[in-house]
C-alpha cells in the first residue's frame, strides 16, 4: 500500500496509534525520522496513525498535509507487538520504542510534511543572495552547483546554557582535513556550509571566504531553554538543506539525513 492508497483508506482503519514526541525527546531529525518509521509500520498494518499535538513549537512551521492526523488524546499503553493491535484500544508509541531497531524510511518527508510561510519569510534574516532551487521535485542522482556541507559536532559543543544541554558527552567524529580539502576541490560550487557550532562556522568562513553560511543563532530545538526564534531559524536551515541539489556531510547526524529525505536528494559522505 503506498501513502496515496493508504491516505484514501486512513478513516476506515479501526487499529489506531498515536506517536508521541515530547520537548527532550530529540531534535528535527528524529522527530522526522520516527514518525516516518512509525509509519511505514502503519501502512503495512492498516492502523490509523495519529501525532499528538502539544504546544511544542516545532509544529508551528513544520506541519503535516493532513490536519486530520493530529490529536490532542493519547494514551499510556505501548504496544508489544505492532501487528497485533487490538481495534478497541487506543496505543501510543515514543521514539524510544524504535532505537534498536531497523529503521525504514520509505515514505519521502515531502508527501507527510510541509514548511509554513513563517519559514521562507525568514529567509532572507538567514543568510542573503543565496540562490535556492525553484522546484520542491525530487532530483535524482545528478549533483549540480548548489550544495551544501553539514557539520554536526555534538551537543557538548551547543553554545548556549551548558545546564539545559540533555547530552553533554554528545561529540561527532569527523575529519577536518577532510573537510578542507573538499571545500578546497569544489570552489567552482556554489557551497552552503552548516554547523551546529557558530564559532566553528565563522571560522570555515574566514577560510574559504566564498562559501556562504547562516548567520542567525540556533538552538537546538530539543532543549527548553530554546527560543521560538531560535526554532524558527533552525527549521529554516532544515529547509535550505532540503533544498540543496545534493548534501554532503562531514559526520553522523539525523538533522541532515532527513533534510535529503525532503526531496530525495542526494547525501554523500565528505
């Protein structure tokens, strides 16, 4: 059953499932990522899956196509076994049920997710003259002149309130030569370079003066001590990723792994 199929048959599903992530269970990447986990596991047992709508401020520029999806009921019971639900129980899941387990990321983020006006009016407060793709159309194996770099160096390298950070041994392995001499081999690019760490953004700046970057500060969006600027411009980056030709990161990280799942677009390894 494929996500058209399954939209067009959703009210007739008598299992239903409500996926639950609250502030602190993880940033844009996960939510993305388990959801669209959890779903695939609802179109292939006919559940009706449903996302709790909390005040959290993520949801404010980073909604679902189909209004009919939220809920404000949920539940304390966690299913065992996904295919076995009963029809007269209403089961929550949390991103926490899936860590150990395969992840599928069938369904592409686009068909489920869309960016609210708030997101391209704040544009321009990010960076300025950077040239976006016009069309939101998959773009297949093709790398052509707009890319961009993501550097996640963990959250112990968050700049804000070391108190509020939840993983404070959070680190990133990655190669800075690696990195440099990328940069250094694709100067006929037009390079858009993101990191979670501004110090180290205007320091990769200062170095390659014709790459561009983001100027606004970002918090990550799983910590309370986050602002709803700071979400506003951190789901913006997310969309600049995401409308990339292509994604090459330089370490592990959820945020740009979903950010390619947007729009199928290419993630390469630096």
């Amino acid at each position: 059953m494929n996500i058209a199929k399954y939209i067009d048959k959703y009210d007739t599903f008598s299992k239903k499932i409500v996926y639950v992530f609250n502030l602190g269970d993880g940033g844009i990447g996960d939510y993305t990522k388990f959801f669209l986990h959890t779903l695939d596991l609802c179109i292939k047992y006919s559940i009706r899956l449903y996302v709790l709508k909390s005040d959290m401020i993520l949801h404010k520029f980073l909604k679902l196509k189909y209004e009919k999806m939220y809920t404000v009921e949920s539940s304390n019971i966690y299913p065992q076994d996904i295919s076995t639900l009963q029809s007269d129980i209403l089961y929550s899941v949390t991103p926490y049920m899936f860590y150990n387990q395969d992840i599928n990321l069938i369904v592409p983020l686009s068909s489920m997710f869309y960016f609210t006006d708030d997101i391209l009016k704040n544009i321009p407060n990010c960076i300025n003259n950077h040239k976006l793709n016009e069309s939101d159309q998959p773009r297949g194996l093709e790398v052509k002149d707009n890319i961009s770099i993501h550097l996640r160096l963990g959250d112990s390298f968050l700049e804000t309130d070391p108190d509020y950070v939840l993983c404070k041994t959070d680190t990133r392995k990655y190669n800075e030569s690696d990195l440099f001499k990328f940069i250094e081999n694709n100067t006929d690019k037009n390079i858009m370079f993101f990191c979670d760490n501004i110090t180290f953004k205007l320091k990769v700046k200062s170095k390659y003066d014709f790459i561009k970057i983001t100027t606004c500060p970002i918090g990550h969006t799983s910590l309370s001590n986050t602002t709803e600027q700071q979400v506003l411009d951190g789901v913006t980056e997310f969309y600049l990723l995401a409308h990339s030709d292509a994604i090459y990161y330089a370490s592990n990280s959820g945020f740009s792994l979903m950010a390619s799942k947007f729009n199928d677009i290419p993630y390469i390894k630096i």
